[in-house]
C-alpha cells in the first residue's frame, strides 16, 4: 500500500514578516549570476519597449491596451466596464444608454492614440467615432431625444460593439475548440504548444455544471485528434476549472462535492490520460484550497491513472500557502509513484482575497499584501520545484522579465520545465526568448469560449495586468527606467518587518483606531472550522424552559430600573464605553457557547449564527467608541466673553427595549447597549420565541460590569410588552419587530399623559431589486439567492420582491431557479445546510397558505422540497403586476416581475406605492441609472451590484423610512443622540465683579471675542 499523505493542511494567514524573515536571506544570488540576470532580462524589456507593431505585422495585445488604457484613467475604467457588459446586452436601449453612460466618462473625443498597434488604433477610433455623436454634458434622456441621436444610435451601437469584438477576437483564441485550434495551428515549422481553457463562470446550477463537463469532454475528445504524435510534455493540454462542475463548490458542501465532484473529475482525467493530453486543475480562491487538493488527492488516488505524466494543478505564489502546498503535491506524487506538472502562476483574485479576509474578520490575509512579496515567493517556489524534478514538471506561467530570467538562471542546463504566457500577452517577450534560448518550451494559456463569456476573463486579466504597480504596465511604460524593472523583490522589500502592506491593516485592525474588527472563522480552513465544530458541539446544553413574567412583575421591574437609573446616568462614558468593551470581549470568548444557543433556540445556521455573534460584538464596540465621543465631554459653544456655554448629553432614564425573535442576540444587543451607552437604565423584553439567547446575553452584561439595577430581563409574549409601554415611569422605547406592532405601541405612547417619548422604531418592509440587462446573470443569481433565501427569507432586509428587464428575465430566471434547487434544507446544526427552519410552526402556517394562494395566482418557477417540521423550501413565483405582493412575506419566498426598458419609472413607482423603505438592490453597469433610482427612491439601506443582507456596523447603518421605521440608524453615527437629552449650560463668568481673562490679555479671550478699538485702551 503506498504511503498516502494526510489532507493537506497548514496556516491558513501566517504573518508576512515571518514568511519574509524565511525567505530573505535565501533570495541572494552569487554576483555573477545577478549579472546574468541582468542581462537577460534587459534584453527581454527591450524587446518588447522595440517592438515595431506595424512591421511586425500584428494586432497587440494587452500590454498595446494598457499603454494606450491606464486602468488609472476614465478612458481606461470605462472601457474595462464596456468589455465586461456590453456584449450581452441584447436591447437596443439598454446598449445605447450603458454606451451613452460609459463613453461619457472618459475623453475619447479628444484621445490621441500613441500605440501602432491595429487593435489599439482601430478600438480608439471606433471609441472616438460613438463618443463624437454622443455630445458630452447632455443627459441620456435629453440625447436619445435628440435627431442626431436617433440617427447616430446604430452606428453608436456598431462601432462599440464592434472595438469590444476586436478585443475578444484577439484575446481569445476561438470561440469553440476546433476554431481554436485551427487558429493554433503550427506555421512554418513551428510547433507552438497549448493549454485550452475553456471560458466561463463557475456553475450554479446543475445544469451548468453539466454543460461545462460536456464541453470540457469534447474538448479533450477534438484536441486529441488532432494533438499528433510527440510525447509529454510536447503536447497539447486543457485546464479544468473545478468550480465549473459543481455549483456548490464550497467547502461547508465538501461531502457532497467529494461524492459527487471526485467522479466527474476522474472521468475528464481518464479521458485526458487516453489522448496523453496535459491536463491541468485551475487555481480556486483560498478558502477552496484545501477542498480541491482533496478533490486532486481523490482522483489522482485512483489506479486507471497510472502510467500517466500529465496530470498536474495550477498553484498561486501570492497565496502564502504555496510552498505548502508544492511540498504536499510532492508527497502525493511520490505515494502513487506519479510524475505531475505544476504551472506556477502569481495569482489572480488578490483584491477579492484582501476584502474577503476583512469582511470576515480573520486574523491575517491568505495572500501577501505587497506585490514585491509574491515576487519574492514565487521564485522560492519556483527554486523548490526545480529541485523536484523530474518528478514535478514544472510550467512558469509569467509576463515579468526579471521573473524569466531568474528562473533561466536557477534552471541551468537541466531542462525538463518551460514557460507558459496568456493568449494575447507576453508576444514580445517570448518571440525573444525562443531566439535566444531555442530550446526552452513555452506554452500558450488559449482561453476558448463565447465572447459573452470572454467578458469577466477579460476584465480579470486587464485588472490584473494593468495595475500601475505590474510588469506588464511598466513595461509598456518608457518612461519608467530599465534598472527599475530590474529592482530585486527582495530589495524592494528590505526588511522582514516590512513585508506587509503599510496602507492595508490586517482585518482586525480594519476600523482602528476607533474599535476592533469583530472576529470570524475561515469555513475553508479545515482547522479553524472543526475546532469550532467542537466547541460548539461541547457548549451544546437544553433548553430549560423560562417561566414568563406576569404584568405586575413588568411593573416592578420598570420601577427598580427607575431607581437605578440615577447611579447608572452618572457613571462617567468612560467606564460604561469600558463596560461594552468588556462585553464584546466575552461575546467572543464564549463563541461557542452563543452560537451553540442560536441553534438550538434560534434555528441559525453555523454561518448565520457566526454572522450573528460578530454583529453583536459590533454593536457592542461601536457604541462604546461613539458614546465616547457624545458622552465623554460636554461641547463648548460659542458665545461673548464673560460667559461660558456648554452642550451636554445625558440619559432620559427607563428605555424598554423589545427585541425580534430574528437576531436574537445582535438586535438584543444593540438596543441595550446603545440604550446603556446614553445613560439610560433599561428593562429589556426579548421575543418570546427566543428568551435563553436574551437571558444569557444579559448575564454577560452584567458580567461585563453593567449594574443589575440598570439593566433587567422581561421575558414574555406582546401582552407582557404592552404592559411596559404602558408603563408612566418608562422615558423611550426601542423596537424592532412588524409595522402592526409598531403602530400599537406608537399609540399607547401618544396616548399617555405626561412627557412624550420617543419611539425607536424598525420594521420590514417589501423589499424590492431591480436588474437590468448589463447586469451579469451570475452575480444576480448569488445576490438573489444570498438575499432571498439566507436565514431561511427571515431577515428584516430580504428580498421579497425582483424586478428583472424581460430581455434577460427568461435566462436570470432560470439562472436563480437552478441555483435555489442545489440549497440543502435542514437541520441547522449540520455544517452543510443552507437553509434552517422558519422560528415556529405558526409562522410555517402563515408561509403555507401564502404559498398556496400563490400557487393559484402566480407562475411557479421553482418549489424546493422541505422536510418535516418547522421547515418552508425556497420558492419562486413570477407575478403579473407587483401589486399582487400586498404586504411583506417574511420567509424564503421569492416573488419576481418582468420590466421593459422604458417602463423603469413604473418600476419605481410601483416601488415607492408600498409605502416600505427599508433595503433596496441594484444590478446594473449603467451608473446614470443607478444614480436616477437612487434620487428617487426614499430607501433607507441601497446596494448596488451584491447582495442586500447583512448590513455591517458602523459601515452600513441600518433602517428605513415610511412603514419600514422612524430612524435613526442602528449602527450609525447618529442613533446614540436619539436615546439622550441635551442640556445647555450658560455661566456668566464674569459675574463675581469683573472678567478676569479679559483684563489680564489673555488671547483666548480675545481671540473669542475680539473688542472694538475704542476699548482695548482699558
């Protein structure tokens, strides 16, 4: 039996300085061969910086776009933003109008085109062209109406169209496989060698899924034909990207992507293994490392593979994993006695890797900050995997001189690797590395595919490549001298304490130095997310019931709150900010413990439950930092000299706050810390479905060192809530729960005598998104399914209602029908679920009949199947007229209305008819649309391109308007002031015979008040 390595596992965000201290001193050449690379790579820049398009015959490339299209300009940025919508939108008006938008942003009238290239020359003209008959300054409106605008549209819409074409004509190779590879075809006794790639976005739905496999089957079935008879490594190869056959490619899925994925994967594999073919697995995101080296160990375990060198995976060098990760495909290699090839590329996802490591409150980031650090780790990857061979085949995908020609120089005279450049990119640079080294392979990265699906690898590769700081745009600039280019990695970075990024703060670090980012678990890291696992599982306990309190009881309490508000309002901001910090810590001290309760009581899911606990952490940081400020001194005012003025804030005195059974402990929190924050005391009435959440959370406060006599528990149903706001004691109440009860409370207060008090309020609201025809079908349907069936549709900001232009309403549809159906519905407490049960069986009732009634009225798209219990599956409906969603439907319901183009302001009054303002989704690459809903909608929460969940303390305050609430915003700069009273303090400082400051010249007295010349004799 051979020797089979454990899964691969290491650090998942190791600190940069560590990684550095390693490899630093490592990175020292001997003098000579420094020389030698020098010289190399010198040679290399002035080929390309020499190269005569216009001689040689050819289109460009990117580095042509790039030089022409900074990314740092508009002209660049909008054109990016062209590439990546334009070719699928199927509207006339839509196009005109994404054109009219795009165009406008930057100076093409005016771009004096410096590039020889063809594809530049001939992209800058056709710019030019529709950007002349769409006059700057006028709105889209006002030119659509305009003659010169009707009779200049088409040849607008044309020429864009077709300098979008001209780029993807050239990036990619073919638009099928047999058009790729008789473009690929060798020419005059070259023998070029290939890696098809196959474009698309990963799968979402099955059906995807199933169309990318076939089309990855046929592929290898064509390229074989026609591959001839060399050896590996001379011969063709295709790159699989496993994302594409599976559409729940994720690590909490990871059972069923083993059962499932592994099959398909081997059975591409043996395909590829009969036709001898270089077959490569593509680089994933860093949470899917770990899951597709599984996936790799599994297939490559298998026998039928056997006697086969061609098997290999793609390994990112920004990822600080990589070293690991070259060690573990060694092992793997040498247990099953295989040959394997390996293309080291530098990586491609880096901003998403950095934003995705914050929003998550991780320790540190998976890849390295600073581009000179993957530099650096790439050729220490590269030095390890020459070591390796011949049992590793090592392929250096790479566009950066210095990069060869290192690896020229560590390769020596060994051979057995070669260089691999992207289609369209690295022309010049390899055309004179052949003549100098004839005997160096290099391999061409052909992207095969639709132009439609060209788009978001275009985009990635010119974001990518054009970032001022890469090779590829440096190098397309003369103005930056050789010997820059020629700067080692190393030296770049000097010292190991400089390896990370001075202007990106680790994720913790992120609201600095105000608060501390709330910290959250890596679901990919296999580590990190069995110990919690455990943990959770260990802090599991039952439920004991919680006796409800009766009426008098409520009573009582409000008046023990009343006596201990005194002490609590004079306790210094300091030590009650100090107090919420202290919570905070605790919370994530005990995270098992209060997502294990979340579970039980709450029915979250691991990931919502996680989600949940960081924004109660949030809450708790935020306010401590803004109460700070509000609370922590009085306000000087302005005023005449003799007189001191002073702006105060001070608690009211009883707030009740009553919280949603929802966000059990988040919105629990955040009313009662905010409460606490401003002075107030606060008697605190859970929802009745979730009171354990509540009691524990309570006791942590007071562990934290809130007063018992400043904060109580009421637990009971909305009679016992009643009693309190009834109560003549109680100074202000916050709620979060239905606009009915809303409206009840804001009653009994009105109807009290005595003081009038505020009324906090937050409820739903019929939530709408709108996406047009430039949105991208894929990110829709993530955002929609994200937001429609998260938390089971039982969040306050789900979507309940989708607006979609009929042009691509058919495959959006479809799209988020095919996704919703790869969901697992069940138990929260399994890793893998994705949609837990709805809170109560009553709440299971009101859904069913709505389901039914819907059943009758509506167009079913999709009905998920839901297991016994408390449990509703996804649906989705199509309705006639928006209308016929009345009132909010507070479950995993999703209910979708088809639009023409020029009927968008229907869709904003049909909006706006609901009276709800709450949360607001935009998909759409126009920005003049974006900004037109935005003015008018009265919406209290929009987002634009993502989804419209999950709003971040103190980054996206929370709250609506109309039905949907009174405002302020939770979890924003203005929602402390709402739970206080201000008091003015006017002394008249000269009133004990004579201002002293101003007779003694002080300059800040005079600087206050500056005295009229006749008086500053006295």
């Amino acid at each position: 039996m051979p020797n089979i390595p454990p899964p691969f596992t290491a650090p998942y965000a190791p600190d940069d300085a560590e990684i550095a201290a390693r490899l630093l001193p490592a990175s020292h050449l001997s003098p000579p061969q420094e020389a030698r690379i020098d010289r190399t790579a010198t040679r290399l820049i002035e080929a390309i910086r020499k190269r005569d398009d216009r001689l040689a015959g050819s289109l460009g490339g990117v580095e042509d776009m790039l030089r022409e299209f900074a990314l740092s300009t508009k002209e660049g940025l909008a054109l990016m933003v062209l590439a990546e919508a334009l070719l699928r939108v199927p509207d006339a008006r839509t196009a005109d109008r994404f054109i009219e938008d795009k165009l406008g942003e930057g100076d093409f009238i005016h771009h004096e085109t410096r590039s020889t290239a063809f594809l530049v020359n001939a992209s800058a003209w056709a710019l030019g062209l529709s950007a002349r008959v769409i006059q700057p300054g006028e709105t889209p409106d006002g030119t659509i109406g305009r003659l010169v605008k009707r009779l200049g549209a088409p040849a607008v819409r044309t020429a864009t169209r077709q300098a979008m074409r001209l780029m993807g004509n050239h990036f990619v190779l073919g638009e099928t496989i047999a058009q790729a590879l008789e473009r690929g075809k060798p020419r005059s006794g070259e023998r070029p060698r290939y890696s098809f790639d196959m474009l698309g976005e990963g799968a979402r739905t099955a059906a995807d899924a199933r169309r990318y496999f076939d089309a990855y089957a046929s592929a290898i079935e064509t390229i074989g034909k026609t591959a001839g008879s060399h050896p590996l490594p001379d011969r063709p190869g295709i790159s699989v990207k496993l994302s594409a056959l599976h559409p729940r490619f994720e690590a909490i899925s990871r059972d069923r992507v083993m059962a499932e994925l592994v099959p398909l994967l081997l059975d591409l594999a043996q395909r590829a293994k009969a036709q001898d073919l270089n077959f490569t697995v593509d680089a994933e995101e860093a949470d899917r490392l770990e899951l597709s080296l599984d996936v790799i160990a599994a297939t490559l375990a298998d026998a039928s593979l056997r006697g086969w060198d061609g098997f290999g995976l793609a390994i990112q060098a920004y990822q600080k994993r990589a070293s690991a990760v070259i060690d573990h495909v060694d092992a793997l290699a040498r247990a099953h006695d295989r040959k394997l090839m390996v293309r080291l590329v530098k990586g491609a996802y880096w901003d998403t890797e950095i934003k995705r490591a914050q929003e998550r409150g991780l320790d540190g980031y998976p890849v390295f900050t600073r581009k000179a650090m993957t530099d650096l780790n790439y050729v220490a990857c590269a030095t390890k995997l020459l070591a390796l061979r011949p049992r590793i085949f090592p392929q250096f995908a790479t566009h950066n001189a210095l990069t060869v020609a290192t690896v020229l120089e560590l390769a020596g005279d060994i051979g057995c690797f070669e260089f691999q450049r992207l289609h369209g990119m690295g022309e010049a640079l390899y055309e004179q590395l052949a003549k100098d080294h004839p005997d160096i392979a290099t391999r061409t990265y052909a992207p095969v595919g639709s132009h439609r699906d060209l788009l978001a690898y275009l985009v990635r590769r010119l974001l990518e490549n054009g970032a001022n700081s890469s090779f590829v745009a440096q190098a397309a600039d003369y103005r930056v001298p050789v010997t820059t280019l020629l700067q080692r990695p190393a030296d770049t970075i000097g010292r190991s304490q400089a390896a990370a990024h001075p202007k990106i703060p680790p994720p913790g670090d992120l609201y600095a130095p105000e608060r501390r980012n709330s910290r959250g678990v890596e679901f990919g890291a296999r580590t990190a997310l069995d110990r919690l696992l455990t943990d959770v599982k260990a802090a599991a306990t039952h439920l004991e019931p919680i006796a409800d309190a009766t009426p008098d009881q409520a009573h009582a309490t409000v008046t023990t709150a009343r006596a201990g508000f005194a002490a609590w309002s004079r306790t210094p901001a300091t030590t009650r900010a100090a107090a919420l910090e202290q919570a905070a810590h605790l919370l994530e001290s005990r995270s098992a413990r209060f997502i294990a309760l979340l579970q039980a009581e709450g029915g979250k899911t691991l990931d919502d439950a996680l989600s949940e606990l960081r924004e109660a952490t949030d809450f708790c940081r935020y306010y401590a930092a803004e109460g700070r400020k509000l609370f922590g001194s009085e306000t000087t005012m302005p005023g005449p000299t003799g007189e001191s003025n002073a702006l105060a804030m001070r608690g009211r005195g009883v707030f009740v706050a009553i919280s949603p059974w929802n966000f059990p402990l988040a919105i629990f929190l955040g009313q009662v810390t905010a409460a606490l924050m401003a002075g107030n005391s606060v008697v605190a009435k859970p929802a009745e479905q979730t009171p354990r959440i509540a009691r524990e959370a309570v006791a942590l406060l007071h562990e934290a060192g809130i007063p018992k006599d400043a904060l109580h528990l009421v637990v009971g149903d909305g009679r016992i809530g009643a009693a309190l706001t009834a109560h003549a004691d109680i100074a202000g109440v916050v709620f979060t729960g239905s606009t009915e009860v809303a409206r009840s409370i804001n009653r009994t207060l009105a109807a009290k005598d005595g003081p009038i008090v505020p009324l906090i309020a937050e409820t739903g609201g019929i939530n709408a998104m709108i996406a047009d025809a430039t949105a991208l079908p894929e990110q829709v349907a993530d955002d929609v399914v994200t937001s429609a069936f998260r938390s089971a549709g039982q969040r306050c900001s789900a979507l309940r209602l989708l607006f979609v232009q009929e042009d691509v309403a058919d495959r959006m549809i479809e799209m988020i029908a095919g996704a919703a159906r790869e969901l697992k519905i069940g138990d929260p407490c399994d890793v893998a679920t994705h949609v837990g049960p709805v809170i109560d069986m009553e709440a299971k009732q009101r859904l069913d009949a709505h389901i039914a009634r819907m059943t009758s009225e509506a167009r079913l798209h999709f009905a998920g199947h839901a297991p016994q219990g408390c449990f509703v599956a996804p649906h989705i409906f199509e309705l006639r007229d928006a209308g016929q969603l009345a009132e909010e439907v507070f479950g995993p319901i999703l209910h979708v209305v088809r639009y023409r183009a020029e009927n968008l302001e229907r869709v904003l009054a049909a909006i706006e008819r609901t009276g709800y303002g709450l949360t607001l989704g935009i998909h759409s690459r126009i920005d003049d649309t974006v900004e037109a809903i935005i003015d008018r909608l009265q919406i209290g929460n929009i987002y634009v391109n993502r989804n419209m969940i999950g709003a971040v303390v103190g980054v996206q305050p929370f709250g609506g308007h109309g039905l949907s609430g009174t405002g302020p915003k939770a979890g924003g700069p203005h929602y402390l002031a709402r739970f206080a009273t201000e008091q003015t303090v006017t002394i008249n400082t000269a009133a004990a015979g004579g201002n002293a400051a101003l007779l003694a010249g002080r300059s800040e007295a005079l600087r206050r008040a500056p005295l009229h010349p006749a008086e500053t004799s006295v």
